[in-house]
C-alpha cells in the first residue's frame, strides 16, 4: 500500500511544483514572497489522501492518470488552504502543522491569509484550464469540489466545529459535523476521479456512501489519535481538541466506544467498496490503513 500511496504522493506533489513554477513564470510580478508560502503551506509532508483517492479510482476506472492529475492538484489545494486558515489563530490557534510551523508563524497572518486564498483560487483555476479533460467533465468537477468545499461541506462544517467549542452537542450533530467538516471532501475525491468514467451516474450513489464511511472513520481515528498519540508523531500539537473542549468521539462516546465504531464504519467501508466491484487492491489497503497509522 505505501508503494502505491507513494507513487500517487511523488505524482502530486510533482504536477503542484509544475503549476507553482508556471504560475511564476506566466506573471513574474506576483511578489516572491507569497510564491515561496504558497509552496511553503502546500507541499510540505502531507499524507496525499485525498489525491491519492482520486488516482485510484480514477485508475480503477481505467481513466488515464493524465486527466486525473489537474483534479488530484485541485482537491489537494482546497485542503492544504483549509489547514492553513483552520490554523490561524482565529481559527484552532495552532503552531505546528505537519512537523512544521504553521503559515502564519513561518511568515505572518495577513501572507498566511493570502495563501489560503491563493491555494483556493489557482485550485479551480487548474480545473477550469486542464486541456485534456472535456469541458463537461470541467464542469462537473468544479461543481463536486466547489460543494464539497463550501457551505454545505468543509465551511460549514468549520462553522459548527466553532460553534460547538465549549458546547455540550448530540452524537447525531457530531456526525453531520464530521460528514461536512472532513468528510465532504474526502467523499468528493472519490467521485472526481470517477467523474470521467462512463458509468459515473451508475456509480454515483454508492461510491458517496462509500465517501461517507471512509470520511467518518477517519475523523474518529484522528479523535482518537489526538488522545494517544503524541505531537511529534501527529506533526501538530497532541490533545488540541481536548483543550479547546471541542466535541470528539471519545468525549462523547468513550475512548473504547469510539475504537468500536471506528471499526465498524472501516468495516462499513470495506463491505461497500466489494459491492462496488471496483479492482483496487489499494483501496482497500487504503481503508484498513486509516485505523493503523498513527499520524
């Protein structure tokens, strides 16, 4: 599996430097500075999860791995610039992101600021020029990761995890906040990379709940990992949920409960992704990953 994540992880971050160098190249007046953050915040040592799913099922779907690429540089973008904002101390308060300090510590907050808006716009920017994906399927990948990561997913999933700081929420309320704050996306880079395949609406449903399954536990695993494992392992501050008293799976459910119902939902997943009969080994490899690693 960590071949296979590698390879998709070496292809990303490849395809982002290329954007980054003619983004530069193209407008030689954008300011050093911001070019250096931006790289800075988005190719620093993130897992590539969320291109990675792309790619494989892109793969699986015998889409070419060249029209995946411009969707795989995009979603990573979206949730590179999410980190950067969800870090600012307006946000989670965070200084430690990935191993690294945080944007706004490296640089400050007004150039952090900018490259969460720049990581968004050059995502959408990338999808809407990609010369080798029809105008079509342009269209219905800037709809999918625009929702995904708007109101109705990653914002406003923010804005409840906000609002619930210091609140005592229903489990029920937890889980609609993980389904939009973390699991919109992830549910999104699924249906991108099968967005191309001409049996995409045949798919379409079962492949978001999928999404839903796979986005669910990996939140709950990170609650957990936010109580047992450490900052240098993490690459960000250990116990930072626990002490903005936010709402995790653990606090509400108990540490053993919250480890059940992780895995059930990889279970869940596993079960889903066999009846999709898509041929991916990595895939599922990917999902039995999400319990076991420890960062």
């Amino acid at each position: 599996m960590q071949t296979e994540l590698n390879r998709y992880r070496l292809r990303v971050e490849a395809q982002l430097k290329k954007q980054f160098e003619t983004v530069k190249k193209t407008n030689p007046a954008i300011p050093e500075i911001l070019l250096e953050a931006l790289a800075y915040a988005t190719l620093n040592s993130g897992k590539r999860m969320r291109p990675a799913l792309i790619y494989a099922v892109g793969e699986a779907l015998k889409t070419p791995i060249e029209q995946l690429d411009s969707a795989a540089c995009a979603i990573e973008l979206i949730h590179s610039y999410s980190l950067v904002h969800d870090d600012l101390p307006a946000m989670d308060d965070d200084d430690l992101r990935r191993g690294l300090p945080t944007c706004h510590i490296q640089y400050d907050e007004a150039t952090a600021i900018l490259v969460g808006d720049a990581q968004q716009t050059l995502a959408f920017e990338l999808l809407s020029e990609d010369p080798i994906v029809s105008d079509k399927h342009k269209l219905m990948l800037i709809q999918c990761l625009s929702q995904a990561a708007g109101v109705s997913g990653m914002i406003g999933g923010q804005m409840m995890d906000i609002q619930s700081e210091g609140q005592s929420i229903e489990l029920a309320q937890l889980k609609t906040l993980h389904q939009m704050k973390t699991g919109a996306l992830i549910k999104a880079a699924l249906l991108m990379g099968a967005v191309q395949s001409p049996n995409y609406h045949s798919i379409k449903t079962p492949l978001s709940q999928l999404g839903e399954f796979i986005g669910l536990a990996f939140q709950v695993h990170d609650d957990i990992l936010d109580i047992e494992s450490d900052s240098q392992t993490l690459g960000k501050p250990q116990g930072s949920d626990l002490l903005a008293d936010k709402s995790t799976y653990p606090k509400l459910m108990g540490l053993a409960e919250a480890k059940h119902y992780r895995d059930a939902l990889i279970s869940q997943a596993k079960a889903q992704l066999k009846n999709l009969q898509l041929e991916s080994p990595f895939l599922v490899q990917l999902i039995e990953y999400i319990a076991k690693r420890n960062h």
